[in-house]
C-alpha cells in the first residue's frame, strides 16, 4: 500500500492561480495525494467563494489531483484551524499574494499556522489573482 499524503490548503483569493496549481501538481507527482482546500470567506460571500472553490476543484480534478473544499470562517486562521486535525492531514499549504500586496503575510500567517498547528507549512506565493469567469 503506498503512502498517501493528506494535504490542508489554506487559500482565498489565489486558490485558482497558476501558482498553487503547479505547486500541488508537483507534488502529486509519483505519489498518492489527497488535498482538502479550506477557503476562508466573509458573512455573505460564500456563494460566491463557493462557485470559486468549485472551479478550482474542478481544475485540480482534470489534473488528476484527488481534491475536496470547504467554505470556512473569513478569518483565514480560524478557517485554518477548524479545518486542522493532525490525525487528518500531514501538512499545510498556504497560498498568498506577493508581500506588499497580501492581508495574510502582513497578520504573518504563515509563521502563525506553523506555531499554532505545530505543523509543516508551505509557503506558495501567486503573482496574479485568477479573473472571475
């Protein structure tokens, strides 16, 4: 039986970029990977985040990446941490916006995650925000 990697990925608006798409296809690569995408969306927002995070599954899909989404809390760390159970995933993977641009690095929620999850965390940087169809 191989060893399958259960990934929680942390992502809003770049959940759709070129960026963490690559990134989780990458690591699909010649291994068995389960992602669970948890997007964080304000009182009122999440039809909206719904139909988005339906889309990307839907991409991650195509590529053959195993991948299901929730709609969480629209404090990302909160969503983070309802969605967190270390005996469900391995790892965190964070999506941003470049620094400068991005709310989330500038409440350091990287090194917030990684303190409050004691978990693994990687850091994917999207230049670009995907348009809205």
């Amino acid at each position: 039986m191989a060893w399958i990697t259960r990934l929680l990925v942390v992502a809003n608006r770049t959940a759709g970029s070129e960026e963490l798409t690559a990134a989780l296809r990458a690591r699909a690569e010649g291994a068995d990977l389960q992602v669970t995408i948890v997007m964080p969306a304000p009182v009122g927002q999440q039809d909206d985040a719904r139909t988005r995070l339906d889309a990307v599954l839907q991409t991650l899909r195509e590529h053959g990446i195993d991948a299901t989404g929730i709609i969480g809390d629209a404090d990302p760390v909160n969503a983070a941490l309802d969605a967190w159970n270390p005996w469900r995933f391995d790892e965190i993977m964070l999506c941003t916006l470049p620094p400068g641009e991005s709310t989330w690095l500038h409440i350091d929620l990287p090194h917030r995650l990684r303190r409050l999850t004691d978990a693994t965390v990687q850091h994917v940087i999207a230049q670009s925000v995907p348009r809205a169809a």
